[in-house]
C-alpha cells in the first residue's frame, strides 16, 4: 500500500510509488504522449482493488508537465492553452451548462490559485438568461463562484456549493484548487486534471466534504496545480511544507493558463484573443 500519511494530490506519485516496487496491478492503466508543449500522463484506476492500492477514486487522473516552472509566462502560452484546453475537454462530455468553483483562500497565496481562476472566467448565465438575443452557439452557459473557506464563513464549501447547485442546476461541476505535491520535480510544474472530483484540503491531511458525482449529484471535474510540497515526516520535527519563493508569480501564471483554458473549453466558438479582451 502506499504511504498514506504523504501529502500529495497527485495520482502520477501515488502510481509511482508503487510502481517503483512492483509492476503496477491490474486496474491500474498508464499512458502517456507528448506535445509541443506538455508530457502528458493519463492514470485510469477501474477497480475497487486498484483504487484501495493507490489511495484514489476510481476514474481518471490526466497529468500535464512542463520542463520549465509555470511561475514564469511560456512563450507558447496560447498553444499551452489550447493543449490543456483539450485534455479538460476529453473528461467534460459536452455539458449543457457548466459551474466552475474557485477554491481556496484567496488571502493565503499559495491556496489562492481557485478564487484568481475565477476572476478570469468568462460568465455567461446571466446574458443567456437576461439578454437572450446576445447570446450565441459561440457561447457555453457558464457561472463560477468563489465560496471561500470554512474559517472565513463558517460554512462547509461542500454544502455551499451543493446549495448552488440545487439552485442553478448546472450539468456539470469544475472545481480548481491548489494542489500538494511529494516530488519537488512537480512543484509548480504539473497541472492535474480529474474526472473523480476533489476533497479540499486531502493533500495536506485536513480534508474537507468531497465535491464529487456523489455528493453533489453531477458530475464533478477537479483542475489544480501543485503550489506545496512535502519535504519531510520526520517524527521529531514534524512535516516540513515548502513553497517556492516566486509563488505569487506562480499563482499569477498558472491561473491565467487554467482560466485561458478552461474558457477555451467552455466556449468554443471563441478564439484566445477574443477571450482575454472579454475578462482582462
């Protein structure tokens, strides 16, 4: 069995942690390609053993990584989006209308990726529902909130979100958040997406109230990057949680890749440049 006391939200370590001692077991299935501008793992878990065996949900774990940190904006940023944008597409099935939810706390940097994702989102429920003849097949039907943390408002994120839920009726959840990592090779350079939803807070061992198909009772896609990483167990000192000094270019990077992608998803009809004139 794998650690289960490391911090990571990260299905490519927890496969890997295995795979290091024995081939992988059956359920388990690993792929990968590259492109221009990503390696991309595909991690499907299919069985009820598989899932015990790597700590995770069955369902898929796609995972993109660049050869440079995303605390800087590549050169190919619009290809890097177009690419993610695809890959997020591969687990959406063409939803009637989306929620994306911004988790996190936006007041602590490096749990802020979900809330400055959200900033950039292009919404578009309300045109569809106050200003029909504006809207287009160009456009996806889209909200996106950012409920904050349970220190801040008391409430549990799940039941907020499954309150909004109820009320707008989406087809189809995404939620973002940042990520924990054990390998410092992933630290700000993978981008995991999953079709098994997210518990808040699972990577550090502080999990909150799953947003998930079975506790929301739609679909519920994840999209983060990890912005810690865990360094250390040792008994005597405790567990040693590290972030990278440019975190909040980190932050700023990523969540403009995740925001340019997820719109791209969202709204086909729409090119990058017309995205980002529309929620700069």
């Amino acid at each position: 069995m794998p650690n289960t006391s490391q911090r990571t939200d990260l299905a490519l370590e927890r496969a890997n942690s295995i795979k290091s001692e024995a081939p992988l077991p059956d359920g388990i299935n690993v792929s990968s390609k590259k492109t221009s501008c990503f390696e991309i793992t595909d991690v499907s878990v299919t069985t009820d053993t598989a899932s015990e065996k790597i700590d995770k949900p069955k369902g898929r774990y796609i995972t993109l990584e660049t050869s440079s940190r995303l605390d800087m904006r590549p050169q190919n940023f619009e290809q890097s989006a177009i690419d993610l944008a695809e890959e997020i597409c591969s687990l959406m099935k063409s939803p009637e209308s989306v929620l994306v939810v911004g988790l996190g706390n936006e007041e602590i940097t490096p749990d802020s990726l979900g809330p400055r994702v959200i900033s950039h989102i292009f919404s578009t429920r309300h045109i569809k529902t106050n200003a029909p003849t504006l809207f287009s097949s160009d456009l996806g039907e889209v909200c996106a909130i950012s409920p904050g943390v349970m220190g801040q408002t008391g409430i549990e994120v799940g039941e907020l979100i499954k309150s909004v839920c109820e009320s707008v009726k989406p087809s189809l959840v995404i939620a973002v958040d940042a990520l924990a990592c054990s390998e410092l090779s992933h630290l700000g350079k993978t981008v995991q997406l999953t079709d098994t939803g997210i518990s808040p807070g699972s990577g550090v061992l502080n999990s909150r109230k799953e947003l998930s198909l079975s506790t929301l009772g739609i679909p519920c896609i994840a999209v983060g990057v990890p912005t810690i990483a865990d360094l250390s167990t040792n008994a005597q000192n405790g567990p040693l949680m590290v972030t990278p000094r440019s975190v909040d270019k980190l932050i700023s990077c990523s969540a403009q890749l995740i925001s340019s992608a997820l719109n791209l998803a969202l709204h086909p009809g729409l090119n990058l440049e017309e995205i980002i004139s529309l929620t700069s």
